[in-house]
C-alpha cells in the first residue's frame, strides 16, 4: 500500500508533472521551487531551470529563501541579472513560469495587486512585480492559488490571461501567438482552458473532494470536462523526494518546526547523558 500524503505534497507533485524535459521553466518561492526540484530529479532531467533575479541552469540543494539565494542551489550554468532573465523571456526563450494567484477570473487574468478600492484596499496583495511580464511573454503558464477567489470581475487588472476570451489575446497583438495560461491548480482540483472558447474548465478533481465543493466557490456557471478524473495519487518516489528536499511543505510549518525542537532535544539528551 502506498504511503499517505499531504495536499501540500500533492499539489506540489501536480504542479511539478507540467515541466517537461528540455523546457526553459522560470520558477518562484515556495511551491514553484520544490516543484521544480523534484521535475529536474524524477521527470525532466534535461529542463533548464531559471530565477527571476538571473540563477540560470541550477540545481536546488534546499529550498531557496528568496530569487537570488545563491547558497541553496547545487551549482549552475551561470549568473546573469533581472534585466537580462526579463530580456530572455521577451525573446521567446521561457517555455513555462508558474505564477501565484489573488484572483482570477474565467479567462485567467489575474489580480495580484489590491482586494478592495485602490486607494483604500481591504488588502494590498504583493503585486505584479515580474508576474505580468512571465504571463505576457512565456510560451504558457502554470497557475497556483491557495488562497484566493474566484471573480467575475477582477477589482484589478494585474496580468494578462486570455483577455476577453477566444482569440482576443492573440488578436491584441500584444503576445506571443499561443502563449497564455496553461493551467490552474487549487486546494480542490485542476482547471484547463479551453482550445476554443479559452474558458476555464474543471479537468481534474482532488480526492476527497466533491464536485459541489469546487463548484459552490465559482461564480459563474463552471464548465466541466466529460472526461473529469480525480487527481492521480503520487508514488512513494515522488513523497519521499518532496520529504527529504522539503520536509516544512510536506508536514506544514508548525508540525516541521515541533519536529526540529523535538531532534535538537533528543539530540541535546544524548549529549548530556539523559536516558
């Protein structure tokens, strides 16, 4: 019987299956990074990973602390700059970067910007930062959103998903033809873009996880695939990697951090002489 997880290792394990072999992935903090360590160890050895502050070609050690840490990675193929990394992406050289998500709407534009009036906000969310300029110039991108809603209307308009939808992001001759949002994942499921339509869409459905428990958090009349599948659980390689690389995701913050008190004691015990 294989092992039990977390949701924190299955979407990280989910989010690492969409880098492919010989992919340019710009990677960010947290869920990014460890998805694409465990991608570069079990699925594609070949994918040139990349940080927004110029790590180029590394290989994360541990996971990093911030875009331009250095220290975690296990060498890399060179060290270049922001201007540059944001230069290779407008070339067309980034095949896929993974974003965060404060709101999204049904054609994938995001809102990582403010919650609430501008100029007097219920929350001010971190920004665009480099998220608008990876979503407009990436071959596509891969959505995460642990927290955040879905709208009808954005309350502000961040990053460019598919516009209006069907070809209007194509035919604004902003974009690279093609390019766009890939998928999104949530705590509940996997959602696709239509081919046509460019409309999100419901394709995969987390275990556990009820299809009026996705639907009830949507507010627009969610289109579901015909072929819906439930999210394949990982293999015993693929928690033990996520385990060893990141034990914090794996058990969530507070149990790593009373599991590293509880080693430091034993650990200060045997030393001391206590039984």
């Amino acid at each position: 019987m294989s092992k039990p997880y977390t949701l924190n290792e299955l979407l990280t394990i989910t989010a690492a299956q969409e880098i492919h072999d010989y992919e340019n992935v710009i990677l960010g903090i947290g869920v990014p990074t460890t998805a694409g360590a465990m991608a570069k160890a079990l699925y594609a050895p070949h994918a040139i990973l990349m940080m927004e502050a110029g790590l180029i070609d590394f290989v994360p050690l541990i996971p990093l602390n911030h875009i331009a840490d250095a220290h975690a990675c296990r060498g890399m193929s060179y060290m270049t700059d922001l201007f540059s990394t944001f230069t290779m992406t407008y070339r067309g050289f980034v095949d896929v970067c993974f974003l965060g998500v404060g709101q999204v709407d049904k054609f994938g534009n995001l809102n990582t910007t403010v919650i609430g009036d501008y100029y007097k906000p219920t929350m001010r969310l971190p920004g665009s930062g480099g998220a608008s300029d990876f979503i407009a110039y990436s071959k596509r991108t891969v959505l995460t959103m642990r927290g955040g809603d879905f709208v009808n209307k954005l309350e502000y308009f961040t990053s460019p998903g598919y516009l209006e939808g069907g070809d209007s992001r194509d035919k604004s001759g902003l974009f690279p033809i093609g390019s766009g949002p890939s998928m999104l994942l949530t705590t509940k499921g996997v959602f696709r873009f239509d081919p046509v339509t460019k409309e999100m869409y419901l394709a995969q459905i987390h275990p556990k996880v009820t299809l009026e428990e996705v639907k009830k958090d949507i507010p627009w009349d969610l289109k579901v695939a015909p072929d819906l599948s439930v999210t394949p659980r990982p293999t015993d390689e693929e928690i033990d990697f996520i385990r060893q690389f990141n034990p914090a995701m794996a058990a969530g913050r507070q149990l790593a951090q009373d599991l590293t008190v509880a080693r430091a004691m034993k650990k200060a015990e045997a030393k001391n002489g206590i039984a």
